[in-house]
C-alpha cells in the first residue's frame, strides 16, 4: 500500500489502523533545534479528541502521545522524529455485522477491490482515526512555523444548510474556540447545534464547510508549474476523510466575475507592494504573495447513519442495512484542528523547500 506519506523535505509518514495496538507517525526533515512542546502537541490532539466537539461520536480516546525518537533533551535533533498513540476504546464487536457487507459510500468496496484484503473493524487505514497521526504531525510544523510567526486558524463556516455569510475579516476569531460547533458566530452557532441535534434524532447526518486562514506567509512560497502552493493545498486537503470541495481566494464565485471586478491592483502601503483586494487568496502564479491565504473545504454528510440503506455483500447479495454503533453525526467540527495541521505540514514544507533553494 503506498500513499503513506505526504511532504518533500518536511515529510510525514503515518502507519496504524483503526483498530489495531497503536497508530502513529515518523516526521522526516524537521530542522534541529526546535524546542518539541509535548503539551502543546497533546492540546491539538485533544482538540481533535472524539465525545468533545457537537455531533461527534461518543468513543473516546485518550490521544496520548508518546514520542520514541528524535529527541534530545526536548529539542529536535535533525533525526526522524517517531511518535506513537495508543488505540484503547474500541469496540471491535459493533462492526462484526458489516464483515461482508459494502457500506453506501464507505471504502469498503474499492479498498477490498484493489487490496484483496479489508480490516472490517472501522475501516482499518481508511479510517478517519489516521488523522490523529496527521494532528500529531501538524503540530509540530506549526511549532516550526510559530518561529516564524506565521498563524494558522480554521474555523466551521457552514453545517448542513446553515451557514456564515461574513467573511473572514468580519469575524473575531477569538470566538471559535467558544463554540461547540466551532463557529465564531454565536447567533449561527446556535442554529449549527439545532441542525445537528434534528438530524441525530432522524437518525441522519450533516455535511458542511471549514474555513481556513493563513497569516504572515512570506513571499515567494511554492513554485509555479507542478509544485504551486494552492496545488500542494488542495492535495493535503483532499487527502483528508470526506472533504469533496476546494477553493481558495474568490475560489469558484470567480468564474462569474469580470476581470475588472476580480483582478488584485498592486498598490503602496506602509512602504511595501501590496495588493488593494485578495480575490487570488495571497497565491499568484502558484506563488505566495505575502497577502493573506484564506480557502474553504466542502465535507459531505457522514456515510454512517441510523436509517436502513440498501447494498449488497461480497457475494452481490442484496442486503437491508441500519449501521449501528458510535458515529458522528457531523465530522466538520472535528475536522477544524486536522485542516489546520494539514495546513502547516505543506507550508512548513515549502517553507523549507525555499530555504533550500537559497543555499
């Protein structure tokens, strides 16, 4: 199985199943001489925690970290960086119904078909408890990144049919972390819990939408044919558990304006070019411009719900289908922290990529 690994020089590789001893991470490429904050590694970690956040499943982990190898005295020392997690609250049982049935839009079939083998047990690496390792991962990137001042905020911009109309320069961040959904309007945060309380009680579930924002990014980030920075965003994003859509800048409202309307003028301010607007969202030509990076991911609604489905099992058998067990019923708020580290490992990579390119 390839695909285990994402980044060039700052590269993270993650291995574990869902259901197995132990998921866990190898961070190849972090620079030596950064001060590894456990505690803070841990916090983003929790923020991922399952049984938190509103809508998510009750199944909770403890996330502990433990790192094998790397360091010295706390500090980086340019070698791989190893880390561990342990799997302890699962409940193998609740999947033995699903042994040889294709759960409606789930991997099981895909995985079965082109691997001849499928961990049944919560969807073994397809599962979203992977994305532990890449929080785990993210975070020492954003320790890295932190040196440079650059931040890295996320917050839910949408569940189900609810969303935010303000953009981000209209929002205080500050608030995110205040709602349980992670929205930092209360009026919306409010109608976000109702949306996923209703939607529990039916047995179904919410999709939604994640905003992303990136700040203090230096100019000249990414390159401009294969290897653009929106390019290398857009990978880490997809590669996360039921994110379907990507944009970043205008994103897809630019395809109705008019280039008079949408283009960015370079203007002077406090003695540097800058641009007057940021439709590009601070990439152009594949390159950051030292403005403001901003995208959004679209999730679906999670595949596991309380209502009968039709399928089939490996035996093309029709089969009648209720999932039972611990679900969420919407992973967006779940997902805030892991958007953030998926962030922060590709900018930390092509941040060093260009330090690179310097030498």
């Amino acid at each position: 199985m390839a695909g285990n690994s994402i980044g060039t020089v700052f590269r993270l590789t993650t291995f574990g199943e869902s259901h197995g001893r132990y998921i866990g991470g190898v961070i190849d490429g972090c620079p030596a001489g950064i001060l590894i904050d456990v505690k803070f590694i841990q916090q983003e970690l929790d923020r991922r925690k399952p049984g938190l956040k509103e809508g998510a499943t009750t199944r909770k982990e403890h996330d502990k970290i433990e790192i094998i190898a790397g360091l010295f005295e706390g500090i980086s020392t340019g070698a791989p960086i190893a880390f561990i997690i342990p799997n302890k609250n699962y409940i193998s049982k609740d999947y033995d119904q699903l042994k040889d049935v294709y759960r409606p839009s789930h991997a099981d079939f895909t995985y079965e078909l082109k691997y001849g083998v499928r961990d049944y047990r919560g969807g073994g690496r397809a599962s979203a408890r992977e994305t532990a390792c890449r929080v785990a991962g993210g975070a020492v990137a954003k320790l890295l990144l932190q040196k440079e001042n650059i931040e890295i905020k996320a917050f839910v911009s949408q569940i189900g049919s609810v969303r935010l109309n303000n953009n981000y320069q209209e929002l205080d961040l500050n608030e995110t972390e205040n709602s349980p959904v992670l929205c930092p309007d209360k009026a919306v945060s409010d109608q976000m819990i109702k949306h996923i309380s209703q939607a529990k009680t039916d047995g179904d579930s919410l999709g939604g939408a994640i905003t992303c924002l990136l700040v203090n990014v230096p100019l000249g980030l990414g390159e401009p044919v294969f290897d653009k920075l929106q390019a290398d965003l857009a990978k880490a994003m997809l590669s996360i558990n039921g994110v379907k859509g990507f944009e970043y800048g205008s994103g897809f409202e630019a395809a109705g304006m008019k280039g008079s309307s949408y283009n960015d003028p370079f203007i002077i301010r406090n003695g540097r070019i800058r641009t007057k607007t940021n439709h590009d969202g601070g990439i152009q030509g594949g390159i950051s411009n030292g403005e403001d990076i901003y995208f959004n991911l679209f999730f679906k609604p999670v595949s596991s719900i309380n209502k009968e489905q039709q399928t089939v099992d490996n035996s093309g058998n029709p089969v009648t289908l209720k999932i039972q067990g611990r679900h969420d019923v919407c992973i967006v708020p779940r997902a805030v922290v892991i958007v953030e580290s998926m962030a922060a490992l590709t900018v930390a990579d092509h941040l060093l990529r260009f330090k690179v390119s310097e030498l």
